[in-house]
C-alpha cells in the first residue's frame, strides 16, 4: 500500500517532541524548584534566586541538548522531507521527493509504538535513542492506511 506520505514542520516536530520529553520527566524539572521553595520558606529567601538559577539557566540547556540531539537526527530529516510511504511486508519505505536522498527502509520490528496526535501521527522508533520518532501529518493518514500500520506494528511485536 503506498500513500504520500507528506511532511510535517521542523516546528511541529520539536513541539511534539519536546512534549513527550516534558510529560516523561515533568519531574525532575519540577523537583529542584520545589525543594528551593521549601528552604526558601523554611531558611532562607536567597534559595528563591537559586530557583530562579535552575530554571532560566537549566532548562534552556536541557531544551537545546534535546533540539541538538533529536531535532538533527536522520529521523527529524525524513520527518520534515516530501516523502512517498510504501507499506510492504519488510517496514515502512520512505522514498523521497528529493533525488539527493536515498531509499530508506524502516522494518516493522523497529517501530515500537503509534502515538496519535490531532496534527501527526508518531512513530516510535527504536535503535538506541528514547524519543527517536518518525512523524507523519494527519492529513495524509486515511482510515485504511491507519488500520493496516495498527496492523502490521502489531504484528511485529
């Protein structure tokens, strides 16, 4: 079955990217901020600056790491790329508008899951990195496409 398989922005992307980032680990971001509250109130009020330091100076980094890390990966690439998606029995088969792009397969054992948003669709990609996703716009994804990559992902695990 092949479908045109669109192209999502770079903007799109980070955004949901940085989302799934945000809900896995909300706390540990939360954590040092709350615990400098609790010794601002209970020693001293300087511990709010501190607060303030982990915030305007942590997240910042930890938010460039995750676009430097994710948002260049090969991945992020074929995700904002004019593709043409084939569903064979192998994997997903991106070919691209591009003619300086290769060909490139990904095998049904690597997509772990199918997150579905209102705007993409992610696929979740193995091989190492926890946030590494192939993303399709919504728009391209008909319910008989939808139901054979349920299908076939189930399938494979």
């Amino acid at each position: 079955m092949r479908f045109d398989g669109g192209r999502v922005t770079a903007g799109a992307y980070m955004r949901h990217l940085g989302a799934l980032f945000l809900a896995e680990n909300w706390l540990w971001l939360v954590l040092p901020v709350a615990v400098c509250a609790v010794l601002a109130i209970w020693v001293d009020v300087r511990f709010v600056i501190v607060a303030m330091m982990v915030v305007l100076m942590v997240l910042p980094m930890l938010l460039a790491l995750l676009y430097f890390y994710y948002g260049f990966s090969p991945e992020a690439r074929w995700s904002i790329m004019e593709k043409q998606v084939d569903l064979t029995d192998e994997g997903l088969a991106l070919t691209f508008t591009d003619e300086r792009m290769k060909k490139h397969v990904i095998p049904w054992d690597n997509v772990l899951n199918i997150i579905e948003k209102d705007d993409a669709w992610l696929l979740m990609l193995g091989g190492g990195r926890r946030y590494t996703c192939l993303m399709l716009p919504s728009s391209v994804i008909n319910p008989d496409v939808a139901q054979r990559l349920r299908e076939l992902v189930a399938q494979a695990h």
